[in-house]
C-alpha cells in the first residue's frame, strides 16, 4: 500500500514504495525478509516528529503503531516500540510506576524518541535511551534477537539509541521508579541575571532549563522538584514575573502540549563549553538574525553517558536548541548557528535538522567504529541503509 508521509513540522514529505502497519512481530519479520530479497530498503517509523529525513524511504516504510501496549511486573517495564510517551505514562502510573525523566513532547513513541537520542533535562538525568535496559529487534535478515544485561550485552551500547539503523525495535524493556509526584514553576527574568545565577539554579533544582527570546532579551526560567523531598534553598529573580506554578505526576508534569509547528536544530555542548558558545551565538541572533528570529532558544542539561551514538557521550552536556515557527526562514539562520555549535566541540541532535555527514560526525563519537561493526553484524545486506543514512554514517 502507497501512502505519503509528511512529518511534525511539515518540512519533511515522501511517498514510499509501501506503507506497512504490521500488527505483531512475525509481521514484522515477513517484511524485513521481503525487502531484502527484493533489493529494497525498509525503514521504521514512529509518530514522525524528527524534522532530519532518518525515516525517508524510496521502499517500505514501517509504522509501528499497532505494535503497542506497557506490560509492568516485579516493578518493570515492557513497552511495544509504538507505545506512545504519554500513553506509556498513564500505564506506568496505573501501575504505581514512572519514568525517572522525560523530554518536552509526549507524543514521541518509546522506540522514536530513544533511537533519536530525544532527552529532558537536569544534571543528574541522561537521555530517554538510559532508561533502556532490554531491546528486542528484527534485523536486516529478519531474525529476530533479545539484547538486555544478560542477553548479547555487547550490543546495547549500540541497541540502545541506532537510528533505527540495527533492525526494526518490536519491544523495549525500561528502568522505571515508584510513581511520585513533581512541582513544576516558571518565571520570568532578564537574561544576564538567569546566566549569572545558572549553575546555582542548576544545582539546586531536579530539573532546570531556560528559553531565551532574543527580541527582548528576557528569558522563560522553568523547574521542577518532587514534593516528597526538602527542597534546597531556591533563588528567585528579584522582579521575576511568575508564569506557572502547578503539581503533577511527571508524565503530566514534564510535557508540554504544543499547538504551533515549529524547526530546530539542536546541538549538545561541553558544559565547560556553554558560556563562550552562548555568548557568541547570542551576538550572532542579535547582529545577524534578530529581524527573522521569531522563536526561542532552549537550553537544558543532560548527564553523562556510555551509549556509542549519544550525544552525551562520556561528557557533562549542556543543549542549545533554535527554534523557529514552520512559516518562517529557517535555513540561513541554522546554518550560522551550526557553524557556532561545531567551533566549541557540539555534537547534532539526530532527530533534528544538522548538515554534518560521517565524514564530519566520525570524530565526534570515540566508539563509532564500534556502532558500524554492529551495524554490518545485524544488518549486512544494507537493509535499513538509505541514502541519508549512508551519508551519514560511512560516507568516509
């Protein structure tokens, strides 16, 4: 079945050769096979809110929104790849569990946002990919393989975030906690006095980001804490303006629903990096692109790592994200700020838009030739190998 695919934002359209909704995972398994006897390439897909053509297919395109469902036992998780986030939130709160983290949209599915590398924020907290302690997937030659601490370990440091580049994920296994409770707050500030005080709002906040609007300069300060534990000393901007005070469980606490579409690139710094690269990116907004910068720029946090294609690997990450509203000009102005991101050491987010192919990215990652040996293992035919994604992970 033809059927077209257009992403989020809309600036991603294609009609594949096939449109498949396989609804378990020997349906799955038929059309791996199929697609490698035919020559074809065969790509999943989840809710489609990468802006970045990782899903872009001249073969079969494989929605996985029927392989659904949280199963939760002895205080874990199993989730079916289409699980949406927020369906997977009120199943694991019906089940008196949790995520440990979550990122700003909900409407990602599980396999989606941890193939991507989609993450929240907070200095504690990696991305949603650390939460993964199982992967079950069908490879390029359609067999199918359990990959968990006791089963293959040597390949979730791959399995764990891929591109969807191993094979197709038909189920994931997640750490989780007992459920509990978050207070969200929000307030305006200027933005010298959010920079001045960063790493204390940082470091006495579970969870902490920041928009800056670059029109005036103020930004939108936002943090969370759970109710169960004694907040330490919080600081306030003196003539801040309080935009959010609100307690939730996090699966309905940490997203946010957002009506407006929107572009964005996303790069993951250094933290030792951040305040030359957000000085020099903010003279560049004001200088260069003040009159078309409709939107915001979002920073956040995320732990270290040891997942081969993070963009948090083996380092403190600080995120810097611009974002611009679908009816504008995005392109000029997310080319300079890449050019930024990449002079103080930033890895792209993959789900979002970047211009860096293999020969750019290979540097970037100190175990990629690790992922690319598992890759060629688990798919050696090239079964899952588009264009996009020869480009960019062998082109030399």
């Amino acid at each position: 079945m033809a059927r077209s695919f257009v992403n989020w934002s809309g600036s991603l359209s294609f009609t594949p050769a096939e449109y498949a909704e396989p609804a378990d995972e020997d349906a799955v398994r038929a059309l791996v096979r199929r697609a490698r006897e035919s020559g074809v390439t065969i790509r999943p897909v989840g809710s489609g809110h990468s802006s970045s053509p990782l899903v872009r297919t001249d073969g079969i395109l494989v929605s996985l929104d029927r392989l659904a469902g949280v199963v939760c036992a002895d205080g874990r998780a199993t989730a079916g790849a289409g699980t949406k986030l927020n369906a997977l939130g009120e199943g694991l709160y019906d089940a008196g569990l949790a995520m440990d983290n979550l990122g700003d949209v909900d409407y990602q599915s599980i396999a989606g946002a941890t193939a991507t590398g989609t993450h929240g924020t907070g200095l504690g907290f990696g991305s949603l990919s650390t939460q993964v302690t199982g992967v079950r997937l069908v490879t390029g030659t359609g067999e199918v393989v359990e990959i968990a601490a006791d089963r293959n370990p040597e390949l979730l440091p791959a399995a764990r975030l891929s591109l969807g580049a191993l094979g197709v994920v038909t189920r994931m296994t997640l750490d989780v906690q007992p459920r509990y409770q978050l207070h969200r707050r929000s307030w305006c500030a200027d933005l010298d006095w959010t920079l001045d005080h960063l790493a204390e709002l940082q470091h006495t906040n579970r969870n902490m980001d920041f928009y800056w609007y670059p029109r005036s300069d103020q930004t939108q300060i936002r943090v969370l804490n759970r109710v169960d534990t004694a907040a330490e000393r919080q600081v306030w901007p003196a003539e801040g303006r309080a935009r959010e005070n609100r307690v939730g469980p996090t699966h309905r606490t940490i997203p946010r629903h957002r009506d407006l579409r929107f572009e964005e690139i996303e790069y993951m710094l250094p933290s030792e990096a951040f305040p030359a690269c957000f000085a020099e990116l903010r003279r560049r907004v004001r200088e260069r692109h003040r009159r078309i910068v409709g939107w915001r720029v979002l920073v956040r946090t995320v732990a270290p790592d040891d997942i081969w294609l993070s963009n948090a690997y083996g380092r403190p990450t600080t995120t810097i994200a611009c974002l611009q509203n679908t009816s504008l000009p995005y392109e000029e102005y997310f080319r300079d700020m890449e050019a930024v991101f990449r002079q103080y050491g930033g890895r792209p987010h993959w789900g979002k838009k970047h211009w860096l192919t293999g020969r750019e990215l290979r540097p970037l990652y100190p175990r990629w030739d690790d992922f690319q040996a598992v890759r060629r293992r688990l798919d050696p035919d090239g079964v899952f190998l588009t264009p996009y994604l020869a480009r960019l992970l062998e082109q030399p």
